[in-house]
C-alpha cells in the first residue's frame, strides 16, 4: 500500500505539497509577483470614506463595492467591487493605506497567486477536482500511518531509528529520516485537508448545522446595495464600542439579501459586529460557521491546514511538509528502480 500508493500518486501528492507551500508563502510571492501592488508609503489612515469613495473611482458601470479589507501588516488596503449585471463579477482595487492612492486593480482569476490557490484547491480540475484533492488527501494520511509501520523500529529504540544508517545509502537515509521527521505533521495537514474537501461529511462528523451558516453566508455574497442608507464612517463608530481594542480587518456593505453591515475584527476566535442599515443598532455577531459563545471546528481544522494565526513555528512546519512530497517522491522512486533492477540482475539468465 505504501510503496504503490505513492508511486502512483507522487505526481499529485508534489503538487498539492508545493503549492501548499507557496499559500503559506503567499505574501512574500504575491510582493514579487506584483511590487506595484504593495508600494504603500505607510501604515497612515484615511476615513473609510474616503477609501470607498476612491475605489468607486474605478468602478466600471454597474460595479458596487462589497467589502473593505485592511492588511493585517505592512500592505495595500483592498476594495472589492462586484458587478451584479456580470453574475457577481469582482475586481479588487488595491489602495495605499496613507493616502487611499489607488496601487492597481485585478481580477480573482488574474495572477500567480491565484492560479496556485486553484491547484491546490482543485488540481484546476472543474466541478469535480475539490473531490479529488479529498481522497489524495486520505491517500496520503494512508501513507503516512503506513510509512510509519514500516520504519517503527524492531529494536534499538526511537533514537537510533532516526540516526543515519551506515551503508543504506543517501535515499534510504533520506526517504526513512526524512519521512518519519515530517510524517506527524504531514499527516495532521492531509487529514485537515481531507475535511475541507468534503465540507458535507465534516458537518456531519462534527455535528454542525451548515444550513444557518449558508444562509447567512448567501445574503453576504448577494449583490451590494447600490445606495446604503448608513455612511460606513458612522457604521464603524456604531460597532467600536462592542470591539474597543481589537483592530478592524473587514467591513461588508449590506447586500440586497441582507441589510446589515458586517465588521469583522482581528481577533482569536473572529470576532464579528452587525450594524443594521436602517436602525444603526449594532449587535455582537458570530464569524462564520461559527457554534454558539466559541469558534466551530471547521474554523480550527481550517486554522491548522493554513496556518492563519497559529504563528511562525507552525507556518514553518507546514511550508517543509509542503516540500516533503517531493523529496520522499523523488527518493522513494530511486528506492522502487533499485530494487527493481536488482532483482531483475538476480534472476537466472
């Protein structure tokens, strides 16, 4: 199973790995990729307005801006606008926080970054290739366990199984160290991507209700208002309160499904405020998925898989089991041809 498994399916597992890696990255290959795009002059603040009011400046006709979206660090502040005549077509203008300069626009389709998000995702395969990275993604998991039965040692002890064996070889070294240094934390991150390539089954196992979060997420996704009745400044003033400390990340504009604003802070578990248009009431919310007073486990699952706010330690793990794919591909194929030649030389002519 071990040895088959991977053979067939090295290919796969090296690309899901990679680009994996590149996600976690994605930052620093996203300000290499577009430099234009993060040529912000500082971390100042212009009025929300302002920043809405220069995104529009932009918008082609029938576009409406849907969110705003701070960086969490040193970056271009983004506004999305979405086209409701275009089947909620978006683009996203990125603007220089300090001066609301507009840095470029671009599409969700356009750019390195998302491609490598599609690969991941899908294998940019259509309909059905989220699927598929579910199953590769227990494929793998299967590896790993098995992986592990083979190179548990017999005897000698934990310690000496990960030293380097005199006379096996640099891949023999490399695919069994290498393979049980990373196998834990390679598998936590097939089977975390394994639930999110099968969000119906996961819901089922977690004993989540998708159908609250759907709706709610449906009415965020519809077409923005064309005119909200709140101007944001006074919406954000609004929510403050019922968030004093946290930093404000994301500010959703009230759709035709939904009245509500939505303000989302940088804090652990999301925290989210709702400011109806009409009234200006504001009311603590529930981020998305979320259970009732706490963060859901598909949040926590999600967390885990791509490393948003788990720290640097754990972002580093996931980028070099990202990469362990491709070693443990390339070594256990020279492994497999070995053995494979060796015995064809053994056998009687």
């Amino acid at each position: 199973m071990h040895k088959w498994g991977g053979l067939l399916l090295a290919a796969v597992f090296v690309l899901i790995g990679l680009s994996g890696t590149a996600l976690v990255i994605d930052d620093g290959l996203d300000r290499l990729t577009h430099p234009r795009r993060y040529a912000v002059t500082g971390e100042g603040h212009q009025s929300y307005a302002r920043y809405l009011a220069v995104g529009r400046t932009v918008a082609q006709r029938g576009e409406r801006a849907a969110n705003i979206v701070r960086p969490a660090g040193t970056g271009p502040l983004t506004v999305t606008l979405v086209s409701p005549s275009a089947g909620a077509a978006r683009r996203f203008v990125y603007l220089d926080p300090a001066t609301a300069r507009v840095l470029d626009v671009a599409t969700p389709d356009g750019g390195v970054m998302r491609l490598v998000h599609r690969l991941h995702g899908s294998l940019l395969v259509p309909a059905i290739g989220r699927t598929i990275v579910g199953w590769v993604g227990l494929t793998l998991a299967l590896s790993c366990l098995s992986g592990l039965v083979l190179w548990w040692p017999r005897s000698g002890g934990i310690r000496r199984a990960f030293g380097w064996r005199r006379g096996a070889g640099p891949a023999t070294n490399l695919h069994h160290v290498a393979g049980a240094g990373i196998a834990l934390p390679l598998l936590v991150l097939a089977l975390t991507g394994a639930w999110i390539s099968f969000p119906n089954v996961a819901a089922v196992l977690s004993g989540e209700d998708r159908t609250r979060g759907a709706v709610r997420l449906a009415g965020m996704l519809a077409p923005p208002l064309a005119r909200p009745a709140l101007a944001i400044d006074t919406v954000v003033a609004r929510a403050r309160p019922l968030a004093p400390a946290a930093p404000l990340r994301t500010i959703i504009l009230p759709t035709e499904r939904s009245a509500d604003w939505t303000l989302a802070y940088d804090t652990q578990p999301m925290l989210t405020v709702a400011v109806a248009d009409d009234s200006g009431v504001a009311a603590r919310g529930l981020a998305p998925g979320s259970a009732a007073g706490g963060s859901s486990v598909g949040q926590i699952v999600r967390r885990v898989h791509d490393g948003t706010g788990m720290g640097r330690v754990w972002n580093g793990v996931i980028a070099i089991a990202g990469i362990a794919p491709t070693l443990l591909g390339i070594t256990g194929v020279v492994l497999w041809w070995r053995r494979r030649a060796s015995r064809a030389a053994s056998r009687p002519d």
